[in-house]
C-alpha cells in the first residue's frame, strides 16, 4: 500500500474516532463492572496504532497517538450527554500501547530469525 493511502487511511480513523467519541448521549452497553465502552476504546486505539506504526517513527507514534487518546476525551466535556473519564484514557493508551508492542515484537522476532 502506497505511504499516501496509509496517511489518508490514518487521517480518516482520527476523524472516525472523534465523530464516534463526540456523540451526544451515545450510549454504550455495560458488563458488570467495567463498561463495554472501555473495550470500544481499547480497540480504537488499536487500530489506530496498527494505522500509526508503519507510518511513524517511536516518539511520533506515541505523541500523536497519545493526542488524539486525550483530545477525544476532553472534547466529551463540552458535549451534551458524554462525560470525562480517566478509565477511557487508561484504555485508549492501553491499546496504543498493546498495538505497538506486538507490531514492534514482531519486528524485533523477524529481525532474529533472519540473523540466525
């Protein structure tokens, strides 16, 4: 896939992720303690790090990534029906986090194997 096309693809989840985060009174289903809507955000923030990761070097994979975890979340304090919550941030990073590790895990494996 050509470095234009993963861009636009990156710019077009970003902006899908704050039409989704900035929905008046979205409602989200719960499990018992934990909200579905951390496993949403989990998995946003995923594919966003999967769409980051052959794009952008390690700090600008993070500080974008991490940008757009908060910006999505502090813009729910000016929207009708959407709260703040430290537990989406958690969750949103956790799956920044989670994605980079297994891109990067898998690189760090290749890279071995081809030396031995």
């Amino acid at each position: 896939m050509k470095k234009g096309t993963k861009i636009l693809l990156l710019i077009f989840w970003i902006l899908v992720i704050f039409i989704l985060t900035g929905y008046p009174k979205l409602k989200v289903p719960t499990i018992e303690y934990i909200g579905l809507d951390k496993l949403f955000h989990f998995i946003m923030f995923f594919i966003l790090g999967i769409l980051e990761y052959r794009l952008l070097k390690t700090h600008l994979f993070f500080a974008i990534g991490s940008s757009v975890v908060l910006l999505a979340e502090f813009q729910q304090i000016l929207i009708p029906g959407r709260e703040f919550e430290m537990l989406d941030i958690c969750f949103g990073l956790l799956g920044l986090f989670v994605s980079y590790m297994v891109f990067h895990g898998r690189r760090v494996i290749r890279n071995v194997i081809s030396k031995t």
